[in-house]
C-alpha cells in the first residue's frame, strides 16, 4: 500500500515536472510571428489567395486552404520552425496531406517587402533543388477590428 502511494506521487511529480518544462519552452520574438495569407498578381492587381499560414510564437507552423460556400478547409501541412538569421528560416514537416514531404527541412529565404512588416515574400527549393519556388504573403492584423 505505501509503496503504491509512493509511485503514484513519483508519478504525479514526473507529470509536473514535464508540464513546468514544456510551458518554459522559449518563445520567438520574429517579425514572422503571426498569420499570413497568401497572395498574387493577377492582370496587374494583387489577389488574395485562398491559402493562409499561420507561424506561432512557439516555434510551430501550420498552413491551410481555406474555402468558402459549403465547402471546408484542408490543413496542408503542420511544422516546427527555427529562425537562423535575418534572412533565413528553417520549417520541419512533421504532418503534411503529401506524407512523402513528411520529415523534411526545408530552408526559406524571407524578407519584407514593405517598412511595416505586412507583405512577406519567401523563396525556397522544391525537394529536387532544380526549381525555385517564390511566394508573397500578407499579414491577417487584429489592428482593423473596430470596437
């Protein structure tokens, strides 16, 4: 009975331990941080996309499409992210609806296009390194709702 009690609290405590480790988990500060959807030109004007990434504070992303009418979105693909530079950050693919990409890092060249940080372009290799991928990215801001 007392060994019983002393493994349950051992337990107890190794739970504890493991959820004050994983709520001191560093959060990064980046401009990239927040929700972005993606964007084009067609006939000359800038188009919104039915695409949206969303980069977390904790060092996780996830893109979606987004539909409208009857129809629902689909995730896309879930990650981890880690900023090496100014220029240069790094998504793993841990879910992805394309399970061949799953496990793959890839590297992102980003840079904004604008002094307030709004319009995101990113450029990276698809797995064969023989094309260059370029996409532009506008931020979702909470700044236009009116109270």
């Amino acid at each position: 009975m007392i060994m019983r009690r002393i493994l349950l609290v051992l337990v107890a405590l190794f739970i504890g331990f493991g959820s004050v480790s994983a709520k001191k988990r560093k959060e990064v500060k980046s401009d990239l941080v927040g929700v972005w959807q993606q964007a084009g030109t067609m006939d000359g004007k800038l188009q919104a996309r039915p695409i949206l990434k969303i980069i977390d504070a904790d060092g996780t992303f996830s893109t979606m499409f987004v539909y409208s009418g009857n129809s629902s979105g689909r995730m896309t693909q879930i990650g981890t992210y880690k900023i090496m530079n100014d220029s240069i950050y790094k998504e793993t693919i841990t879910n992805h609806f394309i399970r061949s990409q799953e496990g793959t890092t890839v590297p992102i060249k980003y840079r904004f296009a604008d002094d307030a940080k709004e319009v995101l372009i990113l450029e990276f290799e698809n797995g064969a390194g023989k094309a260059v991928f370029r996409e532009m990215w506008l931020r979702i801001s909470a700044k236009a709702i009116a109270k």
